[in-house]
C-alpha cells in the first residue's frame, strides 16, 4: 500500500510519523457520528491544489494518464482526540506524503503523456492491518471512492476532451482502478487504451459481475488489464491486496505463462500460473520496510511501480501506438 522507490525510502519513513500531526474535526459529518471518528472534508476538485498535472503531450501523440497513488497515511487524532481513518487532502503535509509517489511514477508516465493524479480521502494502513475486508471495503467505499470516482469524472470532463487515457494505480491506487473499471461506461471504456493494476488484485467475482474486464495477454493488446504482484515464494502471497486473483502477466517479457524474464541483468521474474503472483529470484527486498508485520514481509509489495519502471515506461509507449493504429481514421 506504501509506495517505497529506492531514493524515496528516508522521505517515506519520515511521512509515517509525520501522519499523527493533530487535525480539525467535523462532528456534523454523518460518518463521523456513526463510527465516532473523524472524516476530512471531501477535496474539491475544482482546485488545482487537489491535482498533480504534468503536461507533456505537446505532439499530440500520446494519451491521458490518471494515476490514483496508494497508502501513505497512518490513523491520526485530531485536535480533540477524534481518530480518523482517512487521509486529509486539506492538509498540505499529508499532500507532500503523497506527492512523493506521484512525481515517482510520473517520471516515466509523464514520458510523452499528459498526467492527472488526485490527492483522495484513502484509508489508512490501520485500516488494511485490519485484515478484515468488509471493514476495509466499508471504509473505502464510503469515503476513498467517492473521491477517485468524483476525480474521474472531474478528469473526463475538464482535462481529458475524448482523449484515449490509461487508468494506472498501485495499491489502494490498484484497487481503485478495479471498482472505476465496474463504473465506467462502455463510452468510456472504449477510449481507456489499458489499466495498469500494480499490487493488487483481480477476484473470480469481479470478472464474473463485469464480463467485460479482459486480462492483458502480451504488450500490444488494448482495454485490457495489466496485472501483478510480486513476491520471493508464492508461500508469502498476501491476500489481503493479492489473493485470489485471476489475472496476471509478467511485465518484463510480457508472457502469461512461466517462462522466466532477466531483469536488470540479475533479476529472475517468473509468473506463477497458479497464483498468478511473480516470483523474484536475486533480488534483495531487504531495505523494504515492514508495514505492519503484513507486506514487505516476504512479499515485494513496496517495489510494484519501481522496479519495472523501464518497462512500463517502454509499454505505455507500445499500447498507446497500438490503440491510436486500431483507432486510426
């Protein structure tokens, strides 16, 4: 859920601590006085403070990207001792926790490609060691996607003009492209050229209610979704953000079987047919910081946007040429 890029790690681990800085409650949020916590106001999106926006699409050759970040914030205590299991986007701190990811990622999503990134309500790490999925999806449907489903419509209507878009999300960002995906309309979805889900999942129940979901099945296909987690034996998949799952594709050589990819010269990535998980042989996931005893614990959950970075960077390029080819007048 925590976004942790190498040269990131210090500022990362200092934006943990920052989290727990008091806020201000609103006791007249209904939320608020049914679970006796405190629920930040929701953004506006009409403000730039609310976005990261890159522009770098001058050619017109490229596509939207609207990438929704993952978990940076702990529960924190407001002034009058509230808990909130929200992040505060009216909080600037809790926007520069964020940012970090977003200008990460933009780096290469940005190549070429217009970027949208919103700052949202996501819930917290407290929230996901919970382990209890019905807590989990109660929090973020109530608050969390109401914001990324306000952001998006938002992004079509004021930034996108019937571009053709990818939808990009790591962790709660992954979930958060899933539950768009089941929203969208066919309209819509005819312009979406993939969804990047890294670090999370794809259930057997979410491609049974949405037929329409398709997994990616090498680097060129379109409107389809591109899936991973990673981790050093499939012992330690964490079903809390990767199981079940039914889709997957190994994005080093783009196969969904398992013949093995070399990444960085020393890295083995092989996907996993079963779990659909890619397993990692020589790499060292050792500065990975534990999140609360359930990732980074011998899973690589840290690493999903990181260190594929120069291939996603080279197939944002490919599917993008290939939707504008199928799409050519």
């Amino acid at each position: 859920m925590l976004p942790f890029l190498s040269n990131f790690i210090i500022t990362a681990t200092t934006a943990f601590f920052l989290a727990f800085l008091p806020g201000c409650a609103d006791s007249s949020d209904p939320l608020s006085s049914e679970e006796n916590v405190f629920v930040p106001i929701a953004p506006d999106y009409s403000s730039h403070e609310m976005w990261t926006v890159i522009r770098n699409d001058s050619a017109g050759e490229g596509a939207d990207v609207f990438y929704i970040p993952s978990t940076w914030e702990y529960d924190w205590y407001t002034a009058d001792n509230l808990i909130s299991h929200y992040a505060d986007p009216s909080r600037p701190d809790h926007r520069d926790h964020v940012r970090t990811e977003m200008d990460g990622v933009a780096d290469y999503m940005a190549d070429g490609n217009n970027f949208y990134s919103p700052f949202y309500r996501h819930i917290t790490l407290d929230s996901w060691a919970t382990l209890n999925e019905d807590t989990i999806n109660r929090r973020y449907h109530d608050v969390a996607f109401e914001d990324v489903r306000g952001a998006f419509s938002y992004f079509l209507n004021n930034y996108n003009s019937n571009r053709p878009f990818i939808l990009a999300g790591f962790s709660q960002g992954g979930k958060s492209v899933v539950e768009l995906m089941k929203v969208m309309d066919e309209d819509t979805r005819k312009r979406m050229v993939a969804a990047y889900v890294m670090g999370y999942k794809v259930t057997p129940s979410d491609i049974i209610n949405h037929p329409y979901f398709k997994a990616a099945t090498d680097s060129l296909d379109t409107g389809s979704i591109i899936c991973y987690n990673s981790v050093s034996d499939v012992k330690y998949v964490k079903p809390i953000v990767a199981a079940p799952n039914v889709m997957g594709i190994n994005p080093v050589n783009w196969r969904t079987d398992a013949t093995p990819a070399l990444l960085n010269d020393t890295i083995t990535v092989t996907l996993d047919p079963l779990t659909k998980a890619l397993v990692l042989k020589g790499f060292d996931g050792s500065y990975l910081p534990n999140i609360l005893d359930i990732l980074n614990v011998g899973d690589y959950h840290g690493i999903e946007p990181w260190e594929y970075s120069d291939c996603l960077r080279k197939n944002f390029r490919q599917r993008i040429r290939s939707y504008r080819q199928q799409n050519a007048e």
